[in-house]
C-alpha cells in the first residue's frame, strides 16, 4: 500500500523493492532474509526518486515510508521462517518417493535438513535429466509462464509451498489456460459434432500482486536471454540493483573484495554466499578473473547471434568514451559527464573504454556518456540508442551469472565427488587439468578479518570493481 502511494503521490515506482520482496519471499535461510535487510539500508534508490521530486526526504512520508515497511516485512518473515517450516515439515513426513526441486543456493541447506530417505533433492538445471515418473514433485517458488507450462505438462502429482501472493499468481495461470480451453469447447463445431453444449464456469476473481506479477514477467523475459540449464531467479533479480553491499575479506592469503551475493567454497567443497562467511572459516575463492573469458565464450558459442550484439554494443560505448577523452581530457571529461549524470569517481572513470569491463558500471553513466557525445539530439533521441546497449549489458549481466552459477556447481561437483561436468568439458578440463588449475587458483585460505564497505565502493581499485562485476 505504501509503495502505491508512492507511486500516486510522486508518480515514481520502487524497482528495487519489488526484487527484494520477491527474494524474501522465496527464501527458506535465515542469512538470506538479514542480506536482503542489509541490503535494503543501503539502498538508496527511495530518497533520490524523492529528492529528484522536488527536494523531498523520507520524512516528509511520516507513517507512508515504504522502505520502513519492508524492512519489518523481511524482519517478521526472517522471525517466524513460515514457508521453511511447512517446506521440511512436509518433505520429513512424505510417505511417498518425492523430489524437492531446490535452487542451486539453498542445495546444500535443504539437504542438511531432510532425513527422509524418500525425499531426493534436485536442482532445476537437474530436473530434465533424471528419472520424475511416480515421484511427487515439490516446488516452493513460482515463477510464472514457464513454471505454469512446465507443471501443466506433467503427470506427476505436484505440491507447491508458496505464499498467497504467489498462490494468486499460480491461480491468474490457471484461469488463463481454463479460458483457453473453454474457447475450444465452446466452439460451434464441438456443439456440430457431439450435440451436447458446454455451459460455462463460475468465473473466477484471482487478486493479484501487481509487484509480484510485474517481476515474475520481467523474470521470463530475462531467462529468454540467459544460457537457460543454469537460470537463477533471486541472482538475476539482485544484480538488477545497482547498490551493492561489498565485504572486504582478509584471509592468511590474499586482501579480496566480495559482493555479498558471491559465492565461495567451504573445506568441504559446499557454496556458501559470502555473507554467510565467518572469521575462522576455511574457504577456496571462486576464480573469477581466470574463468571470467572462458564463461564469456561458452555464451558465445551458446547464442553467437544475442552476443554478437553484445559485443558491438561494447565496442560501440568504448569508441565513444575514448573518442570524448581524447577531445576533452580526464579532467575536463569527468566534470561534463558529471553534470550530466556520472555516478563514478575519476579512478573509475579513467579505466572505462579498456581492460575486461564490457559496459559501464552504471546505467546513469552510459546515459552520461552518450548525453555528452550527441548533446545536440533529444532525450527521446538519446533513449533510442541507450536503450538497445542497456538491454545488451542485461543480457551480458545476466547471462555471465547464470553461467557463473552454473559452473560453481560444477567446481563444487569436482571437489566433492572428482567429476567433470558440461561447462568445464567444453573448455577441455580432465580430472589432472582440474586438479592443476584447483591446486593453483582456488587455494584453501582461512579467514582473517571480515568487514563491510557498502559507502566507500567507488572508492576501490579499478581491478577490485571490475572482479566485483564479473
């Protein structure tokens, strides 16, 4: 209700506070639910939409602030764990063979839980491959059209643990697949043939959540363009927001940076997010920077189409940022492209257009950069070419994540059990290659110190941000 009257009384909607919800109320881990609370305290996309309205601050909303209404959702969820209760309860009392379909980061969670030998847990990335026939199938998300689809074409007995809001979505798919079915038995041609008429249903009123509707369609446009056996929705969701919670970690062996969604390795090769991370832990680091190029490729050779646009799309903003610099400088660059909407510090900015990073760090800033170039055009002008190249950074975004998650499961695999999976297949790993590369880039450390650095990010080395992105 407080994110409508923000909507009514300023005419802005709260992105970010969609995907936060929508990421608590797929959560079953407690840690999941404290990030997402931290994550929102740092956020600050509210107070710029109110300040940008007119010099506004949240306490001009009193009793209407959204962000302090989410805050004590999370908190009331995160207390009570509701869905994770009813989740456990029904997989260690099932009487029959079931398969509980988990995301990749609640895996090793739900495994630790559920006693029931009956009870088989399967990623989704998993599901296509085994044997479902006469297994119940467990689901405690719902993510939309291709969710619908997929359960509407299966024999098998389904149980979905999910909330009323995502229960309503369920419903709206279901009446949309009823009415098409009607539509076909209602035709004049059945009445022609059987002689016998169809009278129709009550029709149904499902309320939906136009937050949760409005992600959960977003969601399936996103996976079209994502490398689909790994798709994750919370990751994808999250990484739509451009506030990043950033831990600066030190361990017997190395200074890193993590943003608090990344993933590590424990000594016993299981994932854990890096805000799960403890001092004492023994951890191996995920290699971003030497698997980075190899994950590039495989989405390359995935979709050569979607990301030979891509890659124009990067070389296109990189043409014009080295084209302004040359015309203008360092110095006299950064200050119009500030006053146009540059979000990075100089550092930053001087690193844009070479090294690893595909497109700017922020959506603002290439909004800057091509306000700067083509100043003589509209913002109407100016949209028609930001738009293609933020869906290109989307796709680069996404994809790189969905891969990433993909081929952490992989290394996780291989340290758990020695097998090599599809990922590292295609880019030639055996098991005595494996064991090199494990040997030299993903090292056991001990953890140090831990802290975070949400305020001062910009503030990192040009490599720490760009090891933060990919």
């Amino acid at each position: 209700m407080k994110v409508q009257f923000i909507h009514s009384e300023f005419g802005f909607d709260l992105k970010s506070y969609g995907n936060i919800l929508r990421v608590g109320l797929n959560a079953i881990q407690k840690e999941t639910i404290e990030n997402l609370i931290n994550r929102l305290n740092i956020n600050k996309e509210l107070e710029k939409e109110l300040d940008n309205a007119g010099g506004y601050t949240t306490d001009y909303l009193k009793d209407n602030n959204p962000k302090t209404e989410l805050i004590s959702l999370l908190q009331l969820i995160n207390e009570r764990q509701p869905k994770q209760q009813i989740l456990f309860d029904f997989l260690n009392k099932s009487d029959k063979r079931t398969i509980v379909v988990v995301d990749n980061n609640d895996l090793d969670f739900i495994s630790q839980h559920i006693k029931n030998r009956r009870v088989e847990t399967v990623p989704f990335s998993n599901l296509k491959r085994i044997d479902i026939q006469n297994k119940v199938l467990v689901f405690y998300s719902f993510n939309g059209q291709k969710d619908f689809d997929y359960f509407y074409n299966l024999d098998n007995e389904i149980r979905l643990i999910i909330y009323k809001q995502e229960k309503n979505l369920y419903h709206k798919y279901l009446d949309q697949r009823k009415k098409l079915i009607e539509t076909e038995i209602k035709s004049t041609d059945r009445f022609k043939v059987c002689g016998i008429e169809y009278k129709e249903t009550r029709n149904n009123v499902t309320d939906i959540s136009s937050t949760i509707n409005g992600i959960v369609c977003r969601l399936d446009e996103m996976n079209n363009k994502a490398y689909d056996g790994y798709k994750e929705e919370c990751d994808l969701l999250l990484n739509e927001i451009e506030e990043k919670l950033i831990y600066k970690i030190i361990t017997t062996k190395i200074e890193l940076f993590l943003e608090s969604n990344d993933t590590v390795f424990t000594d016993k090769g299981d994932l854990i997010k890096s805000y799960k991370i403890k001092v004492g832990d023994k951890i191996r680091i995920y290699p971003k920077e030497q698997l980075a190029d190899n994950l590039y490729q495989v989405a390359v050779e995935t979709e050569p189409d979607i990301f030979g646009k891509v890659e124009e799309h990067s070389n296109f903003w990189k043409q014009i940022i080295c084209d302004l610099r040359n015309k203008f400088g360092d110095e006299q660059l950064y200050q119009k492209l500030k006053e146009n909407g540059l979000k990075v510090l100089p550092n930053t900015l001087a690193a844009y257009g070479s090294g690893f990073r595909k497109f700017p760090m922020y959506k603002n800033d290439l909004r800057a950069i091509l306000k700067l170039y083509y100043h003589n055009l509209s913002d109407n002008e100016i949209d028609t070419i930001l738009n293609p190249v933020l869906k290109s950074k989307t796709t680069y975004n996404s994809t790189m994540i969905v891969l990433g998650r993909g081929l952490k499961q992989e290394l996780r695999l291989f340290l758990k059990k020695k097998k090599i999976g599809e990922i590292l297949r295609k880019r030639n790993f055996n098991e005595y290659t494996l064991h090199a590369f494990v040997d030299e880039f993903m090292p056991m450390h001990t953890v140090v110190s831990k802290e975070a650095i949400s305020e001062s990010i910009e503030k990192l080395e040009e490599t720490a941000l760009q090891l933060i992105e990919i």
